[in-house]
C-alpha cells in the first residue's frame, strides 16, 4: 500500500521529457533519480526539521546548505557543493494598501526559497504563501518540450516565475512613486501623510533592492556553469531573455531609488520655500503694522505738535496710517510678498 503524502509536500516526475507520475512518496525519490531519462522534482513547503533531514540524508545534501535553509536572514546566493548546486532566491509581492503592513511598516512581501539542484531533479524549500508553486507548475508544463533537456528547464521555470514577480513588485513600487510625485504639488495634501507615504516607499525599495540586485550574479552563475559543462544549447535563448529580464529589474530598482530620493529632496525643498512664503507674508504685514505703531507713538508724544489737541491732528494722523500702511500693501503686492 503506497504511503499518503502530506498536502504540504509536491513531487513530480518526467521520463524523457513527459509527466509520468506526481505526488509520489518522498521515500521513492532516490529510487526515481537513479532512472535512466527521468527528472523529478520535490516541493516541501514548511516543512518539520524531521522531513527536511530525510530528503537531505536521502540525497546526501551538504550540511551548510542544509543549515542555509533553517537559518535567518540568508542573503541571495549560490553555492556549488561535490554533489549538488544550493542556491538562495526570494519571490516578492507587494500588499495592497488595504492589508496591514509588517511590524516594519512595510508593504513589500519576501518568500525566501532554497533550491537544491542535482543532475536529474530539483528540490525546492519554501516558507508562507509567497512562491506560486501552480504558476511554476503551469510554466513547465506550457513548455514541456524543454524538460527533455533536464534540470536546467525546470530551474529556468523557477526562476523566471520568481524574477516575473519582482517584476510586478517593482513595477508596483513605480505606481507608488508616481502617486507621490502627484501628491508632491498638490496644495491640499497633507504633508505628514506624505512624509510617512515616502519613508515607507524608501524603506520598502531598500529591502527590495538587497534581493533583486544579487539575482544577476545568481543567473549568470548558472549560465556560466552550463557552459562548463557544455549542455544543450536549445535552453541557452531562453537564459539570456531571463538573464535580461534580471538586468531590466536592477537597472528599474536603481533608477527609482534614485526617484524617490529625488521626491524626497524635493519634499523638504518644498516644504523650505513654503516656509519662507509664510515669513515673506508674515514680515510684510509686521511692515505695515509698523506704520500705524510708528505714527500713534509720535502723535502720542507729551510735546505740542500740529494740529495738538484739535480735530485737524486726528485727520492727518489718520490720513498718515492709511496712506503709507495703503502705499506699503500696495508696494508688496505688487512685488508678490503679500
């Protein structure tokens, strides 16, 4: 009696090139790699330290890579061991502004993913909802008549899946730029909201950027080792596109970090000479309070002067107020101070 697989476990095979079996038990994994044309691939998504040890002693996985895969914080890489090639990949996603952000403050969504590459399968390790597994699945099988060249299609399948994705996230971090530069110049925006909007943006870019710009060299890493190893050729178009596809999305991360450090210069400009408008008003307005302080306090002098104690006194230092505080309003008007 064949043995129930977890829903949390994904297993594939293909012989030459067609699917002949999925979700297969992880015992028989080793038996299937040691067919000849086959190409297998296992998914274990969060998986216990119990079923993880077994599919690496199973395989004779290398204990650094094994200890990547439970580690925090691993950075985006690849590594060749005697047996196996490790490597460490993120997918993104970008929250809607509806759902709540992380303890961070952040919108940005990272699903580290460790795949295990030997020369007839494919492991891959992933935790959370991050990694679409059934738009991989649907990749290969729009291209099955690749998988007839072995692991390298099913790896470009991942990869390109995951790459599509920071994609989406990059271009969803665009929008977000662009909404601040609207907000930028508009009068009735609240100018607290948009510093926090744009911290947040910065903030989540710079995460972003720590997983997309090590991409290139993982790619190039790959490609650079078919070569070695003098594969087929017939998967070398589809790992340039996916290759520029890598370049596209760093030369797009850089540029707009580049974008919102400008939006946020521009903010504090704005904000500077927003301030200096208020102090022009305001020390124009102090001019023409002046004149009326500077008039009465003559007028109110303990000497006689014209017109003292008459009607005529009051109607000139009347006349003197409206006059120059007239004259000066108009002056500053006119020069835009006002």
């Amino acid at each position: 009696m064949t043995a129930a697989v977890p829903d949390h476990v994904r297993t594939r095979l293909w012989h030459h090139g067609r699917l002949v079996a999925e979700n297969f038990p992880l015992a028989e994994v080793s038996e299937h790699l040691q067919e000849d044309g086959a190409l297998v691939w296992v998914d274990l998504h969060d998986p216990t330290h119990r079923e993880l040890s077994a599919v690496a002693d199973e395989l004779d996985f290398d204990p650094h890579a094994v200890e990547d895969v439970v580690a925090h914080g691993e950075r985006t890489k690849v590594t060749r061991y005697a047996t196996h090639t490790f490597m460490t990949i993120y997918a993104t996603s970008l929250a809607d502004e509806s759902e709540p952000a992380d303890a961070h403050g952040s919108r940005l969504r990272t699903t580290r993913v460790s795949v295990f590459v030997v020369p007839r399968g494919l492991v891959t390790v992933h935790r959370g909802t991050g990694l679409d597994v059934v738009e991989v699945m649907r990749r290969w099988d729009d291209n099955s008549d690749l998988l007839r060249h072995g692991t390298a299609a099913l790896l470009h399948g991942l990869l390109d899946v995951v790459v599509d994705g920071q994609f989406e996230t990059i271009q969803g971090l665009d929008d977000a730029i662009e909404e601040l530069e609207d907000r930028l110049f508009d009068e009735r925006a609240h100018i607290r909201a948009l510093q926090r909007h744009t911290y947040r943006v910065r903030k989540e870019l710079v995460q972003l950027r720590r997983v997309v710009l090590p991409m290139r060299e993982v790619v190039a890493t790959v490609m650079r080792h078919r070569a070695e190893r003098g594969n087929s050729v017939e998967l070398d178009g589809w790992y340039t596109d996916l290759y520029d596809h890598v370049i596209r999305a760093t030369e797009w991360t850089e540029s707009l970090r580049d974008m919102v450090t400008t939006v946020f210069e521009t903010n504090l400009s704005l904000q500077d000479a927003r301030l200096n408008t208020v102090m022009k008003k305001l020390t124009g307005w102090a001019a023409i309070i002046a004149v009326p302080t500077a008039v009465t306090g003559w007028y109110g002098q303990n000497l006689p002067y014209p017109g003292f104690g008459q009607w005529s006194g009051v109607m000139s230092s009347t006349a003197i107020i409206a006059g120059s505080a007239g004259m000066l309003y108009i002056v500053f008007k006119q020069r835009n101070w006002l």
